[in-house]
C-alpha cells in the first residue's frame, strides 16, 4: 500500500481541460470519493493515475516515487473500469488468475489466491463460466477479484455501483467499503452519487469542469460546502437568489452582511431544508441562530416528518422539514443555525 | 381469416421453391453434366452416363494438377494476406497514422480500376522479372488484391475490441506484446477467419489475374474450368467445377461452428 499525490495535473483534449490544475492526495489506506457531474473529468484522472493518459502537465507519485512517466504496466495500480472490462474470451478463474500468472507465481498459489479472491467477493463456484454467462452483479465482483486478487499498490474505481440495480447497489456499496479496509487497500473511488460518496469516503473531492472545487470529509463537504456548485451537488434543497443591499442579503426579518459583494450585485442564499428548526409564530430564536417568519402554503407527509413550503415573502418561498405538525396558511417561525446558512 | 393464411402459405411455398430453383437449379444441371457421356438437345437428361469424366479428372495429371496448384495458391496468399494485414489492420484501428487515409486508398487501389488492363500491364512488367508462367507471380497478384477485402475485415474487427480490454491486461502488468497475443489475437479470431475464408474462396475462384500471368504455363483451376468449357468439354468443367464446391462447403461449416452468434456477441463485454 501506498500514498498517492497527484500535483497540479492538466490536461487539454482539443479545447476541452478535462483536468485542470488538479492536485490530490490519499493517504495510505484511506478512500478518497471523487463525485461530480458526467464530463468533469473524474474518469481521466483515473486514468491519468493509472498511466492511460498522457498529462500535458503535473507529476503523480506513490509514496516518494514519480511514476509521471512510467508505463502503466509498471505501476502495480488496479483499475476497476466502468464496465468491467472482463475478456470475454477468458473464463472467470483466467480472467482472475491472469495478473498473478504475469507475475510469475507457482501454479499452487494463483490457485490459492484466485480462491481467495472470489470467496473474499463472495463468488466461489463460477471458476468455469465464461463473462456472458454471469449477472451484471457477478461481473462486478469478478472485475473487483481481479483487481485486488494482485495486491496492487493502489485501487481505482470507476464508477463501481453504476451499471448494478439500485436494490444491489446499496448492499455492494457497505461491502466495498469493508473490503477496502479489511485489506487497507489505498482506494480512489469516482462515482457521480453524492450519497454514495457521503456515505464511503474518508475523503471527499468535488470535480467540476476538469477542477477541484473542493475537497474535505465528508462532513465538511456536507455541512460546509464552500461554493454554490458543491452546495447544488450535495443536495442542498434551499437556494434563493436575492440581491446585496445595505451591505448584506435579506431573507424576511433575516439579514445576513455580505463582505465580499458590493450593494446591487447578485447573490444567492442557501440552506438545507432539514436545517430548519420550525416554530409557532413569535417564538425566540437561540443566539446562535437567525430566526423569520413564513407562512405554511404547502404541506406533504413523509412518514418521520412533514415537508413544509412555506411563503417568506410574495415571491419567495423555502422547503423546510419539520416532525411538528402545523396546517396551512398558520404563520410560523424558522430557525436555522447561523453556521449552517451560506451565502454565494 | 384462413384463406389469408392459406395465401401466405402457398407464397411462402412458392418464395422458397423459386429460391431453391435459382439456387439448386443450375447445380443440378452441373451435376448431370458431370456425369454425362452423351447429352443431346433436347433430352432433358443425358443419354448415356457414367462416371468416366470423374475417373479422368483425378488421372489425368493436368485437371487434378490445376485444381492442386489453386489450393497451393489460395493457401499461401491466405497466409501472406493475414501476415500483412494484422499488423496493418492493428495500426489503422489503434493509432492515428500519419497518412491513414492515403495508405488505406493504396490498398483499394487493386480493385478500385477495371481489372483486365492492369493485369495485362502487370503481366508485362512480370514478364521481365521472370513471374509470368510460375505460381509465385500469381502469388503475388492474389495477395496484393485480397489486401482490400482482409486489411478492411480485420481492421473493423479490430475496431469492434473495445481498447478497455487491452487497458486492463496492460493494468495488471502485461507487456503491449502479451497483451496483444493473450488479449487482442484471441478476441480477433472470429474477424481473421472470415477474413482467410473469403480471401481463400476469392483465391481459388479468380480468373483474369491467373489467366494472364500463369497461362500457358500454369493453369489454374479456373482457368482450367474455363478452357475446357471453350472447348465444349462441359463435363471436365462441370466435375471442376463441383470439386471447387468442397472448400466453400468446408468453410460454411467452419462458419457454423466458429463464429456463433455468442461468441461475436461476447465481444461486447
Ligand atoms: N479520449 C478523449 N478524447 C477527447 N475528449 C475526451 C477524451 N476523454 C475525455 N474527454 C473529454 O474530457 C472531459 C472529461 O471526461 P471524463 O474524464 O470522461 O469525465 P467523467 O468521467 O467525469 O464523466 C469530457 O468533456 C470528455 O468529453
Ligand atoms: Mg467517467
């Protein structure tokens, strides 16, 4: 296992930066979760890591070695592809047992360690199928053998869990998870699910455009998203675009100052819908809380709590959730704690 | 309802009995005449048969000669045209070329102008070099013109190998080498094997190239065909004829058995 750090990649297909100016680290046997839209050139840092691609700019290390210019069948790195990638013309045991022939071990122990693979993945028994004789859940478990079946220094996967039912994928998600650190395996992980990266990742990067925009726990990313696009990405559910004035943005009787924007320009409030603490009209906010009034114009039950759409002025409204029960058209209160507002 | 069905029926009947007409038809006619010793309009089949011209194909050297030297031919020209187009065809679907375009329309240039005054022209400048009247200058012909068909057929088969396959050997440490053997080869049989199959068939059928460099010293099994039939000697033709028959009969089967559906359909991943 290894420490991957990656500075200052870039690369140019044509016009297009598919990765620009992106430096990352994962420290040894830790999962960092790249996420980000479709084109954000989450694959291609993947690739450039596995020496598919050949960067215009940057170097790329494992622990204090540069493999920037080393060939990809140096480099001891497993690639998990998007589609598995299996030889269909191979049976399951070749496919697995392949990277361990190339590296010459005895035939007892590519047994041995083919074995091991697919019990770890929990596919014993189809030694003998070919590819298209297998579930699509299947073949990602046996892409997922044949990566880890060699001990690679490092693991990329990309986009793991896209091809696999959402019945599946949630189960597999834990599994990969347990996997990676039973055998702390250093993991990049690229999905395009914020859920599925909030909920695996030691770390998290957000890609956009060929960019990190930013990069953090996954607490931090949820709980602090430091831009208007990470917000959006991490689901949060509250974005009212207001414009500067006096200073600062207004939100009913709540009024944030503006430091970075001068009077006149735009901006754009945002808070997650399950931040909002929901009260009778006239209640006190906390200290650390700004506190507005509404009224309730929308009402649906979601089992645990309601989903509120409350009127903030003529033309505003939010999406608040509230265990509370109110009616429409009753004036209420929302409390939301002053570290959990952002304003882009 | 049912006289509709009854309809369809009977032009479904008369669809496939007109197909096997066009098809078995005139095979028919080929295998009377191979056994035909006298045959005379307006008999609808020969008078006197047997097997005599069948006996003297396979004794008299010339006939069973020309039909070996084909073979010989079309084996050879197989094998050369899949040693050069491979590697050629691998280049073309892998790695943008400088000069794609121009080396691709060099190897359309055989069959892309009429044939017969560029054999002729190739068979004087041969001529000169001493390849006219030896296998080895139709040899050469074969080969260069059946480019086209397997340089085409294997570079879209090559094509059809998604390059993530091979990425995935390289990622586990195999030489671009091993990869190519242990990966790109295995996946492309299918694609190689149409490709020497209709180079072979095209081989063992081709005539004017043959006819102008090998004559009259060399014949080979067409142009044999084709001066027996000059000279009225349509049984000799007709047995040539249905022996040529074996090699693609052969092939079809290999065909079947092959190149399954499945097989291709794996490719995919
Ligand atoms: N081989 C390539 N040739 C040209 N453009 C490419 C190539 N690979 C990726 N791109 C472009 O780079 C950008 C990033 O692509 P990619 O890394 O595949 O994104 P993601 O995996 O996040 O969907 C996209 O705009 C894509 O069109
Ligand atoms: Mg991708």
């Amino acid at each position: 296992m290894a420490t991957v750090t990656a500075e200052g990649l870039k690369k140019f297909y044509g016009s297009v930066s598919a990765l620009n100016d992106v430096s990352i680290k994962i420290d040894e046997g830790k999962l960092l979760t790249v996420i980000g839209p479709s084109g954000s050139g989450k694959t291609t840092l993947l690739r450039a890591i596995a020496g598919f691609v050949k960067l215009d700019e940057g170097r790329i290390y494992l622990d204090d070695e540069d493999i920037t210019d080393v060939s990809p069948e140096k480099r001891n790195i497993s690639m998990f592809f998007q589609n598995y990638a299996l030889w269909p013309h191979m049976t399951v045991y070749d496919n697995v047992a392949y990277g361990l022939k190339l590296r010459k071990y005895p035939k007892k122990e590519i047994d041995e360690r083919v074995r091991w693979a697919l019990s770890l993945l929990d596919v014993e028994g189809l030694e003998d199928r070919k590819p298209n004789q297998l579930s699509g859940g299947q073949q990602q478990r046996i892409a997922l053998a044949r990566a880890i079946v060699v001990e690679p220094r490092v693991l990329l996967l990309d986009e793991p869990l896209s091809n696999l039912d959402a019945k599946i994928r949630l189960r597999i998600r834990f599994e990969i998870k347990a996997l990676q650190q039973k055998l702390k395996l250093t993991t990049l992980y690229v999905t395009h699910d914020q859920e599925e990266a909030l909920s695996i990742a030691d770390e998290i990067a957000v890609m956009h455009e060929g960019r990190i925009l930013q990069m953090g726990t996954p607490q931090e990313i949820y709980t602090r998203p430091s831009s208007l696009f990470v917000a959006d990405f991490v689901g949060i559910n509250n974005v009212i675009g207001v414009a500067v004035s006096n200073g600062g943005v207004r939100l009913g009787e709540m009024f944030i100052p503006v430091e970075k924007k001068s009077d006149g320009q735009e901006a754009v409030i945002v808070f997650r819908a399950d931040e909002v603490r929901l009260a009778k009209e006239g209640t006190d906010a906390e200290p650390d809380e700004y506190a507005f009034g509404g009224v309730i114009t929308g009402k649906l039950y979601m089992g645990s709590r309601y989903r509120y759409e409350i009127a903030v002025s003529d033309k505003t409204k939010v999406i608040a959730n509230s265990p509370r029960e109110f009616a429409l058209n009753d004036r209420v209160t929302l409390c939301v704690k002053r570290d959990r507002v952002f304003v882009y | 309802m049912k006289k509709h069905r009854v309809a369809l029926w009977l032009l479904k009947v008369a669809a496939v009995c007109f197909i096997l007409f066009v098809i078995i038809g005139p095979l028919i006619g080929v295998v009377l005449w191979s056994f035909a010793i006298k045959w005379y309009w307006p008999h609808i089949i020969p008078q006197v048969m047997g097997v005599r011209y069948w006996m003297d194909v396979f004794h008299r050297g010339r006939v069973l000669d020309s039909i070996l030297l084909s073979l010989e031919i079309a084996s050879i020209v197989v094998v050369l045209s899949l040693v050069i187009a491979a590697p050629a065809a691998y280049g073309f679907s892998r790695y943008k070329l400088p000069l794609e375009k121009f080396l691709l329309v060099i190897f359309l240039m055989p069959q892309a102008f009429p044939q017969l005054p560029i054999f002729i022209n190739i068979a004087a400048v041969f001529a000169r070099h001493s390849l006219t009247g030896n296998m080895w200058g139709i040899i050469f012909v074969h080969t260069m013109a059946s480019l086209v068909f397997s340089v085409w057929i294997i570079t879209a088969t090559f094509r059809s190998i998604p390059e993530e396959l091979e990425q995935a050997a390289l990622n586990l440490g195999a030489s671009r080498f091993k990869t190519f053997f242990t990966i790109t080869l295995p996946l492309a049989i299918p694609g190689l094997i149409a490709s020497a199959i209709f180079v072979f068939l095209w081989s063992m059928g081709e005539f004017t190239g043959a006819f102008f460099i090998g004559a009259p010293y060399i014949q080979t099994a067409p142009v044999m065909m084709y001066t027996a039939a000059m000279g009225y000697n349509m049984q000799t033709a007709s047995v040539v004829a249905l022996i040529l028959m074996i090699p693609s009969i052969a092939f079809m089967i290999i065909i079947e058995k092959y190149l399954k559906a499945e097989y291709i359909g794996g490719l995919g991943g």
